[in-house]
C-alpha cells in the first residue's frame, strides 16, 4: 500500500495550489479513484526512490465563519484515510481560530503532521510565520506553493516520513 498523504486546512491557505505544484514537479499519474467524495483529487507523486498518493481536500462551503460539525467531519475524514497530513496555513494572514481548531484535530488524531506554512513568497517573510510554532508541530516548513519555493525541502520532510 502506498503512503497516503492529505493536503488539509481552512480555505484559501492555497492547498490546491500546492497539490498542483506537486502534480507538476514530477510526472503524475491520475488515479481516478471510484467511490470517494466529490471534489477529492487523488494522485501519485514520485520523489526520489519513493511514491505517495497526495490527497487535495475538498472546500468547505457555507457558512464559513463558525468552525462547524460538517468542517470537524470532513476534516476527520481526510485525517482517517491518510498516513501523513500536510496541515496548510496562510503565512501572510497569520494564526486563524480555524487553524487552532485543525490543529487539535489532528493532534488527536496521532498522525504523522507536518505545518505547512504557505504563501512566504520571499525570504524576508519568514519570521511572519514563526508565530504558528504556537499550534506546537514538531516539523514546520515554510513554502510559496505560487512560486515553488522550498518545495523540494517539504517534499523531503514527506519522504523522511515513509
Ligand atoms: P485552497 O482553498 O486552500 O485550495 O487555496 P487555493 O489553492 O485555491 O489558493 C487560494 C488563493 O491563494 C489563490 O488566490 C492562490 O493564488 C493564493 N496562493 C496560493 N499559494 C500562494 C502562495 O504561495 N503565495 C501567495 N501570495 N498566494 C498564494
Ligand atoms: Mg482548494
């Protein structure tokens, strides 16, 4: 069985950006997986000697400004099937209570977790994102998902942990 890893967090953190930046950096191929929830994209990432199925989770919709029951499910859902989550935030907005809320989910859940702080364009933006060591994940790694920036270091941290 290969590794399964989930792209998650609250909406526009930029995961879909991320899962596609992994889609282009290595010839994937698409699994059109039968039964699973709409919006749910599956691929094969190559990286190094090793794959891993990446996993982009789907949008929540409506009313987005209480973390809901429906937000828990589906967030506890991606969390179950994968092996490895890639808990996305917004570098540049900072700490969101919905960030607080998905991080204690997955805390609870165990799981292998690495924070990925995203939209940390430059360097210079990096000691922006230093606040979210606070959510307490052992592995944080800073990226621009827009402008490929330290991909390679996150996918590193993702085949350390197959
Ligand atoms: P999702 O809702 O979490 O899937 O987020 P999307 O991937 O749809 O991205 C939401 C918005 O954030 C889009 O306008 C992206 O262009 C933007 N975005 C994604 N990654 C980055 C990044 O690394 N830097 C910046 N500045 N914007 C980004
Ligand atoms: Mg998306």
């Amino acid at each position: 069985m290969l590794t399964k890893v989930a792209i998650v967090g609250r909406p526009n953190v930029g995961k879909s950006t991320l899962f596609n930046r992994f889609i282009g950096r290595k010839k994937a191929i698409i699994h059109d997986t039968p039964g699973t929830t709409r919006d749910r994209n599956d691929y094969e990432v190559n990286w190094k000697d090793k794959k891993f199925i990446v996993t982009d989770t789907a949008g929540w919709s409506g009313d987005e400004s209480v973390f809901s029951k429906d937000m828990e499910r589906q967030l506890n859902l991606a969390v179950e099937q994968a092996d490895i989550i890639l808990f996305v935030v917004d570098g540049k907005i900072g700490i969101h209570p919905f960030d607080a809320e998905i991080a204690k989910q997955i805390r609870q859940s165990k799981k292998t977790a690495i924070l990925v702080v995203n939209k940390i364009d430059t360097q210079a933006e990096e000691t922006k994102g230093y606040e979210f060591y606070s959510l307490g994940f052992d592995e944080v790694v800073f990226i621009s998902a827009n402008h490929g920036r330290s991909i390679n270091e996150l996918l590193d941290k993702v085949w350390s942990n197959i």
